[in-house]
C-alpha cells in the first residue's frame, strides 16, 4: 500500500515546491495594468469604465473572467505557469511562450518548473526569425475585400535579404475566414457588421505573391522593417499564443491592418500605434503610422503581372500588338515568313508580350495542357531571342497620398438661392481627388455626411452616402476589363414644385473605359436605379439610365465632365450634366469648382454652382 501511494505523496510534494509564490497585491495590480500585458491579451477600455479585450474566443483565457479583468487572467497564469512539467505541449508554459517570458523577466521567476515543449520548439526553429518587412498589397477594386488593401508581415530568416531568398519566408497574415460561397454583397455586408471569425495564419510567402500578385493583379510594396531578432522572435512567440484565436473581423477598424499593429507594439513595446485608430483603420493610414514610428529601413516594389504586361505592351505599335494576341492564342505563327521577316528586336519583345498575356490569362485557373504548350513554345523563342530587361519605373508611394477622411465646406448658388455647404467623409477617395498615390478612375467612398444651410439659417440633410465605388478601367488591345459602379444612401433629387427630394436610392452600373491619351480618359455605362421616393405613388421606383464622360488630369488637378440619365418605369426622366474641376493646393488640401445643370420632368431645369474646400486628415 505505502509503495503504491509513495509516487503520489511525492507528486504532491514537488507540486507544493513548485506553487507559484504569492505576489502583494499592489505590485499584481501594477503588473495587470502595465501596457505590455494588456498589450498580450488585446485589452481595450471599456466605454463605460473597465475592460474588455479583442480576443473572442474563451480558449485564450485561463480566468473565466479574463476577457473583462486582466488582473484575473495575470493571476490565473501566474499559478498556472506551476503546474506539473509532464503535462508537455499542453502546459501553459508551452502555450503561452510570449506571457512566460514576459513574467520571468518582470518577476525573476527563477523557481519556474522547466518544461519542455517540443512541439513550439520545432515551430519556432522551422520559421527561425531574425527580420520583419512590413508588405502591403495595393488597392485592388475589382474584389470587395481588397478595394482598401491589405497588410501582412513577412518573418525572414538570417540571410535571407542579403541572399535574396524572401520567397523562402513565412508571411503572417490577419484575415477573415469565410465558410461557403457568399456573393459579394453579402461578403461586404458581413464584413462590416463582423460576420465572419478573423484569424492569424502563417504560411510560406511565395503563396501570397502568387495570390496578390498574379491572382489579383495586385502590386506589392515591402517595407522592411528595423525590428532587431530578439523583437521580431518576442512578437512570434506572441502569435503561436494566437494559433486558431477567434477574433471578430471588421472591414474598417479590426481588419488585418489593426491587428498587425497589435503585433507591432508586442514587438517594441511603447510604440502605441493602435492608439492612432479609434474609429477605422484603413491599410495605407497604418503604413503611413508604421512610418511615423521610425520603424521602416528601406522599401521594395513588385510590380503586379497585368502591369508588368501592360508596360511591355506600351512600345508596341498596334501591328505588334496584334501579333501578341495572336501568339497568345496560337504559337504556331511563330515560324510564319512574314513573323519572321520582323527584326529581331522586335520579335523579342512581341514574344516575351504575348507569353506574360498567356500566364495572366490562366493566373488562377486549373493546369490546361495546350496553355502550358504555347507557354513552353514561347520560353523557346524568348530563350533564343531575349527581349532587353523590362524596368518598371516605381509608382508615387499608397502612403503618400492624401489622408483618408476628408472635412469639406463649400459655399455655392441653387437657382439665386445661396447656401453654405459642410460635408464630412470617413473614406477615403473619389475621381477628382488629388490624385498622387492612387490610380485614375479609381472611387471608394464610405460614408459621406453633407449638411446644407440655405439663407434665412433653413438647414437640410442634403446626402448621406453608405457608400459610393466606381472602378473605371480602360481597355486596351490585350485587356479586356469592365467598368462599374455602385452607390446607395440618401440624396436631394428635383421633386414636386421646384422642392428637392429626400430620397433613399440604390444604384450600379457596368460598361466601358477608353484611354484616349495619356491622362484623359472616356467612359460609358449603362445604369439601373431603385429609388424610394414620396412623390412617386410605388413605394420602390426603378429606373434605366447611363452615365458617361471624360475624366481629364491637368495641371490643376482633376477634372470631371459627366452627364447622367434615369428614366423610370412611371415616366419620370431626370437628366443631368456636371463639371466640375479640383485644383490641388497641396498634399491635403484642394479646391473643387463644380457646376451643374439639372433636368426633371417633375420640375423646371435648375442650375447649381460650388466652390469647396477639402482637408483631407484623419
């Protein structure tokens, strides 16, 4: 009997020796509210007093009350961090690293058991983190989840910059996962309203250049970061505590970028960039913070697959481009006299044009045999006759570009009706914008507040857009894309007695781009509307219409000549045509000159003139 409780007794006894040490419970309350450890649990303050913390999911926390009480989870780890060193891989030792080093150090717990944990050790050892580059994805309208950007980190191992070896790193990125096939418009509306789990993932980075890069035509710029070893392994440790960790995913504040930011001050702690975003956190802003601190050593360019394309197409006259077409969807002509009667310059380079155009037509799409076979053809006549090194000069910085919510007020006319105008936009650009940082012809608008004060101090709501995107690509000879757009709120419409009409609206459309030079472009779309409007007897109104016009950049800045038509299904028609010119007085700042004709079949043509200033700040 004594034999059989001997292990037991001395189990209890090397537990005993092994209990955490109590600690005075000042020094556990400065300890619980000291920003590194609210910093690893993902405390925020509550809106009326407390805490809470970003984390959802109760597998992060060993105190029942730890999402709410950062006392109670510092105390709940401090006594399990003693606890019986056989339980391996599934001691809290083992799975919060990042917390045991931080207590260590701040408490000399030099009385810790030592465990073992092969499983972190091997993990850690795979990725072996020495370096950090901060890698951010471009704008890409074309997906709903990208018209902002995205952020993620690459963790580099020793050499790997000097060698040039960054595809063979982990990239560790924040992003929602989605469970079955929602359409867009549900995708963005979960989004917003936090309808899908975010989660931490790390994989190799040649994955992501793959899917940014040559999925979605996306440009990636790599900003590498001056984090030392220790720091870049201090925020690692961090994220195997983060493993399969559910957080609630919002679009516009607790998105990849915010999340990256958290990992940022783990890293180097007093840095306090997540304190810079109380309301949205848009990817370029958090770069532009990521700046701000110090933090960025160098920055690289990667160009996207359809600008590498486009930028070899450029010097081809339409002959040659009509070659790289026909190449494209058929290699044969390669041996054709008249192909081969070109000069060898030139052939390089509609060869090397019309293979990049058969990589991005499959980009994304199952292995097809006779894809892979023009491909090969192609590398065999590039391999014999090598075009000249294609040099992509790097576009102006996404961070450079002006800030992303904007402050407006404007003072104009409304048929010899004068008015004061004060607007408000969370985010974050529209086609007459300044433009330095962003592409032409690109718009997201997210929620837009104007308030219009007319003389004899008469206030009215005059807009209230939810949102407002508009993607107006051209076409070339290789590419092909659509233009579209998408706006739905509140706006003033021509109503009953020369009044204007409060009416909700929802409203897109498709068509085409033409580059007709350099920098001005055309463009064409056919609408539909639906309106909910009181002087309409059907409670929803739908309408076809069309929306075109050129799109002009100057000297001055940007300018906007558009005419627009709705015809509704109860014979209201109502046309209009805008111009309107924004003169850039400085990276933040710009003055919009607008002029518009209105016409309604509910009332007499009205005119409207505006001059506005923008602030663009955050």
């Amino acid at each position: 009997m004594l034999r059989r409780l001997l292990p037991l007794l001395l189990s209890l006894a090397c537990t005993a020796l092994q209990a955490a040490q109590p600690i005075d419970s000042s020094r556990l309350a400065a300890l619980a509210g000291d920003p590194y450890w609210l910093a690893l649990g993902h405390y925020e303050s509550g809106k009326l007093g407390g805490w809470r913390s970003y984390v959802d999911d109760d597998d992060f926390f060993l105190a029942a009350q730890g999402a709410e009480d950062p006392a109670a989870e510092l105390s709940a780890t401090l006594e399990a961090l003693y606890r019986d060193p056989a339980l391996g891989d599934r001691h809290p030792q083992c799975i919060y690293p990042a917390r045991t080093r931080w207590l260590r150090e701040r408490l000399a717990l030099a009385d810790l058991p030592l465990v073992e944990c092969p499983e972190f050790r091997a993990w850690y050892a795979d990725i072996d983190p020495h370096s950090s580059v901060l890698v951010f994805p471009a704008a890409y309208l074309n997906s709903p989840s990208s018209m902002f950007g995205h952020t993620l980190l690459r963790i580099d191992p020793p050499g790997s910059d000097a060698n040039g070896t960054a595809l063979l790193s982990y990239a560790l990125n924040f992003g929602a996962t989605i469970e079955g096939m929602d359409n867009s418009i549900l995708y963005a509306w979960k989004g917003l309203m936090g309808g899908y789990p975010g989660l931490f993932a790390l994989l190799p980075y040649r994955e992501k250049i793959g899917e940014y890069s040559r999925l979605e035509n996306r440009d990636l710029w790599e900003y590498r970061l001056n984090l030392t070893p220790e720091e870049t392994g201090r925020m690692l440790e961090h994220v195997w505590e983060l493993r399969q960790i559910r957080f609630d995913y919002f679009f516009f504040d607790e998105n990849c970028s915010y999340r990256l930011l958290e990992l940022l001050e783990i890293a180097r702690p007093g840095l306090r960039l997540t304190a810079q975003f109380p309301l949205t956190a848009i990817p370029a802003d958090t770069v532009r913070a990521v700046k701000r601190a110090e933090l960025v050593e160098r920055i690289d360019y990667r160009p996207s697959r359809e600008r590498e394309l486009l930028s070899r197409a450029a010097p081809l006259a339409p002959a040659e481009q009509l070659w790289v077409q026909q190449l494209a969807a058929d290699s044969a002509p390669l041996q054709a006299a008249d192909f081969q009667a070109l000069p060898a310059e030139r052939r390089a380079l509609i060869q090397d044009g019309a293979y990049r155009l058969v990589r991005y037509q499959v980009a994304g799409a199952e292995r097809d045999p006779a894809s892979a076979a023009r491909s090969y053809r192609l590398l065999q006549a590039i391999n014999h006759n090598p075009p000249p090194r294609l040099d992509i000069a790097r576009p102006g910085l996404p961070e450079d570009g002006h800030d992303s919510r904007t402050l407006q007020f404007g003072v104009g006319s409304r048929d010899q009706r004068a008015f004061a105008e004060y607007g408000l936009r969370m985010a974050y650009h529209d086609l007459t914008d300044n433009l330095y940082g962003f592409p032409l012809g690109a718009q997201i608008e997210i929620a837009q507040l104007k308030l219009r004060q007319y003389e004899g101090n008469h206030w009215q709501l005059q807009r209230l857009d939810l949102a407002g995107i508009r993607s107006l690509t051209p076409r070339t000879p290789l590419l092909k894309p659509w233009s579209w757009q998408l706006a739905g709120g509140l706006e003033r419409v021509p109503g009953v007695g020369d009044d204007e009409r409060l009416v909700g609206h929802l409203d897109g459309g498709g068509g085409f781009t033409w580059q007709l030079g350099d920098e001005l472009l055309a463009f064409a779309l056919a609408t539909a509307r639906l309106e909910h409007n009181r002087d309409f007897a059907a409670w929803l109104s739908p309408a076809a219409g069309f929306d075109g016009g050129l799109l002009w950049r100057n000297r001055g800045g940007n300018l906007l000549l558009e005419a627009r038509g709705d015809y509704f299904h109860n014979g209201e028609v109502r046309r209009s045509l805008t111009l309107s010119q924004q003169i850039e007085l400085g990276d933040n700042l710009g003055l919009r000159l607008s002029a518009t004709r209105q016409f309604s079949q509910l009332s007499t043509p009205a005119s409207e003139v505006q001059v506005e200033l923008r602030w663009y700040c955050y």
